[in-house]
C-alpha cells in the first residue's frame, strides 16, 4: 500500500495534470482552422418602410 501511496498516486496526478494543461494550451493557442474561415452570418440591406 505504500507504494501506491508514494509513486502511483502522485504520478497519475502529475500525469492528470499535464494532459489538463497541454489540453488548454492547445485550446488558448491554436485556433481550429474551422472557426477561422466562417464569415459574418449578417448583410447590409437597403431599408423598407412598413405600410
């Protein structure tokens, strides 16, 4: 039990914890490509008066 305790345990949290983190670097720094080529959803269009 106190090997699991002493190198196990902490070495699966310290693996945990990288996995996190280099997860959220690529999210912070590295855009998809798909987000990068979608346009504006809205036109400019002339306005209509209502009768």
């Amino acid at each position: 039990m106190i090997v699991w305790r002493r190198w196990v345990f902490p070495l699966l949290l310290v693996v945990n914890f990288g996995l996190c983190a280099a997860a959220l670097v690529k999210l912070a720094f590295f855009a998809d490509t798909a987000e990068a080529v979608v346009g504006p959803g809205a036109g400019i269009t002339d306005p209509r008066a209502r009768r």
